[in-house]
C-alpha cells in the first residue's frame, strides 16, 4: 500500500501544456518526477513554459496545431522517435466560441469541434501504438480527456458548440474505455468547473465575484485541485478506474442542478 500516488518515472504527453489547466496538470507532473511533453499553437509561449517547469524536472516543448493533420503526425513522430514508452496522454488543447444563436456561425463550430473532438480522437489513434506498449495489466497506461462541466449541465452563456464538444469527448471516454481497456489503457475524463484559465478570463474579471459565491466550495478551482487529479488518475491507486468522468468544480454541478 505504499506509493499509491508514485508517478515520478513516466513520460507523459500535455497536449495545450503551455497555460490554464494544461499548465497545472504539466507543473503537478514535472514537480512529481513526470518526463513531460507539452503543447501549444503558440512557439514562444510553449518554449517559455517549457523552460520555466524544466527548474523543477524534464519538461519538453512541442509547439503544434492539432487540428493540422501534418503536425499532429509530425507530434506522434517526435514522440515516437525520442521515447520507447509514454505512460500519460492528456487531451487539454481545446477551444471556445460565443455568440448569439441566431447568428452563431459555421467556422465557430467547426474551430470548436476540430479542436475539441477530432484531433483528440485522431491523436489517440496515432498514439496508440506507443500507449499499448508502456501499460500492464496492474499498471495500464492512462489518456485523460480534459472535459467540462458544461458538458454535463446546461451553460449560462451562449457558447454552443463548446458543450456539445465537451458532451462528445465524455461519451468518447467511456466508449474508448470500453475499446481499449483490454489493451492495458485506461480512458478517463475530467470535467472541471471554474478554474483560473484564458478561456474564462473574461468571465472571471466581469463577474469573479458573483461565479465564487455560486459554487459551494466558495472557491475557484486552484492548480493543486487539478494537478492532484490528474496524479490520482496516473497513478497506481487508479489502475481499476476506467470509463469515468470526473467532476472537479467544487460542487458547481449539484449547485446548478439545484437551482434548476
């Protein structure tokens, strides 16, 4: 029963690494022993983090756009060439688009879903060689989605083919769980609530104070909450969790049922 949560060792894949949740999850690993891959669209800002996390342990970084089929091959085959096992896939990258529903328009739902849905389902199947090889059967090998809450309960704001993607990447959790649970890999999600991230920057300027009082925690979340779930999904204590869904919102979920 000792080392239940002992991650150090694994090499682990953050993909939108560089900032928000995926910065949390990248920090909590490298601080934890994690050889820790990560992405961005954005060159400079997954180089900066990169070398900001590597004080603490090996952090890598991978500039991509996902939703570009040649980069996301050229990600695999970096990966690929550079490691003979990866333990932890983590699907963050994602997108958002808000506007009206009488004008939401079609390039804010394809950016969405692209984003969101597609490459998170064609860059586990292009990993999926590599992720096969790294688990046992007592220790498989881990892809967490990065979901939302939204994608559970009903949004305030208009941000249409946000939740639905969110919905989409639950629902491909559990059947990818299902797939390939008996090639030693485990698929799990996480959907957080409020967070300190770009996507809710504005939210969280405009109406801080109104979003902590609305979740029972009386909080938002912080990069430990995060950092920490994600580490008890990589880890040993979890090796019979597959197929699931994670809320971690400080009971935002049963607030907003609540006063529905």
């Amino acid at each position: 029963m000792n080392n239940l949560f002992d991650i150090s060792g694994k090499i682990a894949l953050v993909t939108g690494g560089s900032r928000g949740i995926g910065a949390m999850i990248a920090e909590g690993f490298v601080k934890n022993g994690v050889k820790t891959y990560i992405t961005s669209r954005k060159s400079e800002q997954c180089n900066h983090k990169a070398k900001e996390l590597s004080k603490f342990g090996e952090c890598i970084s991978v500039p991509t756009d996902l939703t570009d089929m040649k980069e996301l091959d050229e990600l695999v085959r970096h990966i690929e060439e550079n490691e003979k096992k990866l333990n932890i896939l983590i699907n963050n990258a994602g997108a958002a688009w808000g506007a009206p529903f009488d004008t939401f328009p079609e390039n804010g739902w394809d950016k969405v879903m692209d984003t969101n849905v597609k490459a998170v389902f064609f860059l586990i199947q292009k990993l999926i060689k590599i992720l096969e090889n790294s688990g046992n059967n007592q220790d498989p090998s881990r892809i967490i989605n990065i979901g939302s809450i939204d994608g559970i309960g009903i949004p305030r704001a208009e941000t249409y083919s946000y939740p639905a993607s969110k919905a989409a990447i639950h629902q491909l959790t559990r059947v990818l769980a299902n797939r390939l649970a008996n090639r030693n890999i485990n698929v799990n999600a996480i959907a957080p609530g409020p967070f300190q991230s770009n996507m809710m920057a504005h939210s969280l300027k405009e109406y801080g104070e109104q979003i902590k009082k609305s979740v029972p925690r009386g909080r938002i979340g912080i990069p430990e909450d995060m950092a920490g779930t994600s580490i008890f999904l990589s880890s040993i204590a979890s090796s019979y969790i597959t197929g699931s869904v994670i809320p971690v919102d400080g009971g935002s979920l049963i607030a907003r049922r609540h006063m529905e």
